[in-house]
C-alpha cells in the first residue's frame, strides 16, 4: 500500500483521546463462554457491537476511567507523503477514503444518506460516547450510539500479531477499520435491528459480522477510486500482497483459530463472528461484489 504524496489529509473525522485509566472497561460485558480471560477473551469482543448496545445502557461502568487528555497526535498529518511516513497519518488518510468510498456508495445503491463516523484513539483504556467505558483488551470496536469507532493502536501489534499470530503488514489497519466502519454503515442501514440471535454458527451476530467483512471488503476493491476533498487520488498503490495482509488478517480473527489460540476447543455453537474460512469468503464476496447487495449475509442459506 502506497499513499499519493500528493493528497491532502482532512483529519476532521480523527481524534485522539490520550491515556485513560484502565480499572473500569465495560465491566457490563460478559466474556462469551469458552473464551480465556485477558486478552484473548477481549478480542472476542472485539467487534460485538450488538453487545456493546445491549449492556452498555444497562450496566454502564463498573469502574471509573481517568479523565483522557486529548492529544494532538494527528496535527502533523497533512499530505499522502506523511502518511507513507507515519501510521498515525495513514489511519487518517485511510478513514478519509472509507468515508469518500461510502459517501459515494451508499445512497446511490439503497437511497440511505450518508454521514461518516468518527475515528477515536486511546491508549489504555476510553470513555466513550455512549458505550460507557473500554479498555485496550476489548480491541477496536464501533458503538452504535455515538456512531464512533474506537480504538487502540497497539492492538495490532500485540495482540492481532502477538497473541493470535496474524502475519502483519501496513493493509492489517485498514481492514480492521474498514470492518469497523462496515458496522457504521449497517448502523446508518438500521441492519442492526435484524440480529436476534447471538451466538452460535448461522446466528445473526455472526451474520452482521461477516457482513462487515464483506463491506470491507468492497471499499478494498474501490479505495483505489477513492480520492480527496480536491479530487486528487488518495491511494497511488493497493497490490494483491495488501490484499493477501487483509485476508491473512480476516482469518486470524476467525472464532474458530481464536478459540484454538485461547486453549479451547473448537465449538461453533460460541462463535460470533463467523470461522476463519467464512471470514475470508466474505471479504472476497465484498472484493467481487457488483453492488451492497451482494453482501445480504442476512439472506444467505450458506455463510
Ligand atoms: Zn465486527
């Protein structure tokens, strides 16, 4: 993946919120069974956004976050050229070609307006806007009620890397972000009123997950479309090895290599987000589709 150094970064969707106090983070949540404690069992949270809604009204926070101190991390990200440079700015050039692509594809294909979300750092742990509070552990994830996705960076590194042994590389980000903002817009479609059923292999959860994933993998297919405030283009190179780094990443976020890699066995019935193998079909179905309709988990008699 390579930035035109030529494109301009608009960070107004961007926002770092600085080192929260751990101690608190989401205490309402229940670890799915079979899921390990620590770290492990956060990532299966990672991105059960449904839970996040269902129990962040009712319990709230357990335990109190510090107060985040706002940081200025993303003031030195003006140009494509500074994001081939910097992670921080490449987050924020890849949010701004999220929000170009479903800006330009949203309401064309199902009549639903647009309007993008908002991308926040932390590091430790965050209050949210309507979420309550996180910590690291629970790894990136989109609450529904302030239409934010948050998200600590160190993630990737050490536990998408670390723990699950992913293989890395600089298109791992965009995916999870781009998965992250496939929640957005199936916020903005009202798709999340569909899931019924939590857990288990053909349950709605995992078919709102592997729709993100296919989401993401659209935006993947058009980002290199995608272009600037000024119309300049954002992406100068997207190759099949990003792709490849997506994929590997999809997979290593499947329920069932995260259950084996928390020393469990491999039981579909707790999966919520859909095997490794489903994972990438879906993000190859989104990679392939000729419209959102293509993504229609929801209706599929075969995930
Ligand atoms: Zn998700």
């Amino acid at each position: 993946m390579r930035f035109n150094p030529k494109a301009t970064i608009d960070k107004g969707g961007m926002r770092d919120a600085g080192r929260g106090r751990s101690g608190g983070g989401l205490s309402g949540l229940p670890i799915p069974s079979g899921a390990a404690g620590g770290g492990i069992g956060g990532i299966i949270l990672i991105v059960i956004i449904f839970l996040v809604v269902q129990f962040a009204g009712g319990g709230g926070g357990g335990g109190g976050t510090g107060t985040d101190t706002a940081t200025d991390r993303y003031n030195e990200c003006k140009t494509g050229a500074d994001a081939n440079e910097s992670a921080d700015c490449a987050r924020a050039l890849v949010e701004d070609s999220l929000s170009a692509y479903w800006s330009n594809t949203l309401e064309p294909q199902t009549g639903t307006s647009f309007s993008p979300t908002e991308v926040v750092t932390f590091t430790e742990a965050v209050s949210t806007g309507g979420c309550g509070n996180a910590s690291s552990a629970v790894g990136p994830f989109y609450c529904p009620l302030d239409k934010t996705i948050y998200l600590d960076s160190t993630f990737f590194k050490e536990i998408l890397e670390g723990q699950l042994g992913g293989s890395g590389g600089d298109f791992v980000e965009p995916y999870v972000l781009a998965h992250e903002y496939g929640h957005h817009i199936q916020n903005l479609l009202g798709t999340m009123g569909k899931v019924k059923t939590q857990q288990g292999p053909d349950s709605d959860a995992v078919r709102l997950e592997l729709q993100a994933d296919c989401y993401a993998g659209m935006w993947a297919k058009g980002a290199m479309s995608t272009t600037d405030a000024k119309g300049v283009k954002i992406f100068e190179s997207i190759t099949r090895a990003d792709i490849e780094e997506a994929i590997d990443s999809a997979k290593t976020v499947g329920d069932d290599r995260i259950q084996e890699a928390s020393g469990g066995e491999v039981n579909p019935e707790g999966w919520t987000h859909g095997s490794s193998k489903q994972r990438v079909k879906w993000f190859e179905t989104g990679f392939s589709a000729k419209s959102i309709a293509s993504c229609d988990t929801f209706s599929a008699s075969q995930l």
